[in-house]
C-alpha cells in the first residue's frame, strides 16, 4: 500500500506532481539537490493553492494541510518511500545515476516511476535491483490541474506495478493510460507531428504562427502548436523531437526544426524567458 511519496526534481513537473499528491492527502517529499530550487517550488505550490481557493476549490485550512503534507529537502538520504516519482533534468544518465542511488537507500518494494517523456523505461531499468518495480509516470504540464497520466511499461517491469500505478491516479485522480515502451509513449509521438508540421508551414512560408495557432484553436484544441510550444518551453520540446528523432534512426518525418534551434539558440525558451514564439514581456500572463 501506497502511503508516502518521493518526487525527485523541483521544477514545474516536479512540484506540480507533489501537490497533486498532497491535495489528495498523501504524505510528499519533495527533493531537489538545489536549495533555490526547493524555494522557488514551495512559491509556486503556495500561489497554485491560492488561486484554486480564489475559485472556491479549496478553503484555507485545506491549504494549511496540503502545505503540511509536504516535506522540502535536498538530502537524498530523506528520500525513503513507498513511491519515487523521477521528474529531474531530462539526461538519461543523470536518471540512471539517480536511480541507481535512490534504490541504495529504500526497501527492495520501492516502485521508481520516471516522469520521463521520452526516454526508454526498459533502459532505466539497467543495474537496479528488482527492475520490475520500475516504470514510465508520465504527467503533463501543468501536472497538479491535467488529468492524463502515461503508465509505461518496460521490458522487465512487472504487472503488479503497473496495477499499483493505476491506483496510485485514481487516487490522484488522473486517468492513467497504459502504453508499452516505445519512443515518445503515446502523446508526444502523436502530437510530435502537430509541432513540426506546424513549423514547417512557416519555413516554407506557407502561413504565419498567429494564423497557424488561430486555425487549430478554432478546430477545438485548448491552444496551438506555437502556443503550446510555449507553455512546455522550446528547449524540452526540442530534446523530445530530438530523442524519437534517434530512436527512430533519423527518419525525415520526425526530424527537428531549424526554427526552433534558432530559438533556442537565442535563448528564447517560451514563457519562461519572457520569449519564445511570442513576446511575453509586456503581457500578464494571469493564471
């Protein structure tokens, strides 16, 4: 039985998985090894958690307990649960290192789920004891209000995880979905097409972002490519083209843009630099 969870990484991902899990009362630690990281991530969760009170969605002593359901560290040595949900730096080595010390110090019935977006699961299990604990939890952003959670199993992971993890979003409530390993999962394989399509109409001078963005949102999706591109920040974005980019050995269907490596490039990363395909400087982005 689930009871306590580790989310390793205290980026957006990171802290937007442990206030869901806080919401839904499990007892969370949050660790990130740099302290301004933590600091940043509790802000954040604080100013999430008031605006679902400003709508009425929570009341102030459930913040209060939300707040205390969470513990902020940057020693891996707190870092013993039930369930470690990896949401760090997307670099396989760095998750594989970081797998490998998390499994040193928790019980041999620790399930490791990688956040991962792209990356092999079956490739994570390498060198870790019980590799069939291990497997793909894969949120989207911004985790603490998107429903979707990618469940993925590896080659060696074992059936019973996968079934704990389904459980683990219903308590979450998120609706999980099953996927076996393969680049990109389900979601950015399929939508990998939507940006990179997206961007070679404007390359090839076909149409502009803004009218690209205004058709698709017009058929119904919540927000654009560019839009979206945006909100996920072009530098992940592009390491996932990159990533089924190789997996699939350099097939031209998934090959990265040239727009978006000149973007990147420039050190326009979307929203969070003020500057992507957009200009947010001067517009309040609300929430």
């Amino acid at each position: 039985m689930i009871q306590s969870i580790c989310v390793a990484g205290a980026g957006t991902m990171g802290s937007g998985i442990a206030m869901s899990a806080a919401l839904s009362n499990f007892k969370v630690i949050l660790f990130d090894l740099n302290p301004n990281m933590l600091i940043s991530a509790k802000k954040e969760i604080d100013a999430n958690l008031d605006f679902l009170i400003a709508k009425r969605k929570l009341t102030g002593p459930q913040k209060q307990q939300v707040l205390t359901n969470i513990t902020f560290t940057f020693l891996a040595a707190d870092c013993v649960t039930d369930l470690v949900i990896e949401a760090i730096v997307e670099e396989l080595d760095v998750k594989i290192k970081f797998f490998q010390t998390i499994s040193s110090i928790n019980k041999s019935d620790t399930i490791f789920a990688s956040n991962t977006s792209s990356f092999s699961i079956t490739l994570l299990q390498q060198n870790i004891p019980n590799p069939a604990r291990v497997a793909g939890m894969h949120f989207f952003n911004p985790a603490h209000i998107m429903k979707l959670v990618e469940v993925v199993k590896g080659e060696q992971t074992d059936e019973k995880t996968i079934e704990l993890l389904f459980a683990i979003c219903s308590d979450l409530k998120k609706l999980p979905v099953r996927c076996s390993d393969s680049p990109g999962f389900i979601v950015n394989r399929v939508a990998r097409h939507y940006y990179l399509e997206a961007m070679n109409l404007v390359e090839n001078n076909i149409s502009d972002i803004e009218s690209i963005d205004q058709a698709m949102e017009s058929m119904g999706f919540k927000l654009g490519p560019f839009k979206l591109m945006d909100l996920i920040g072009l530098d992940i974005n592009y390491l996932v083209s990159e990533s089924i980019y190789n997996a699939f050995n350099h097939a031209a269907r998934f090959q990265p843009s040239d727009l978006q490596r000149k973007k990147i490039l420039n050190k326009e990363l979307g929203k969070k630099t003020g500057k992507g395909f957009y200009d947010y400087t001067n517009i309040s982005t609300g929430r």
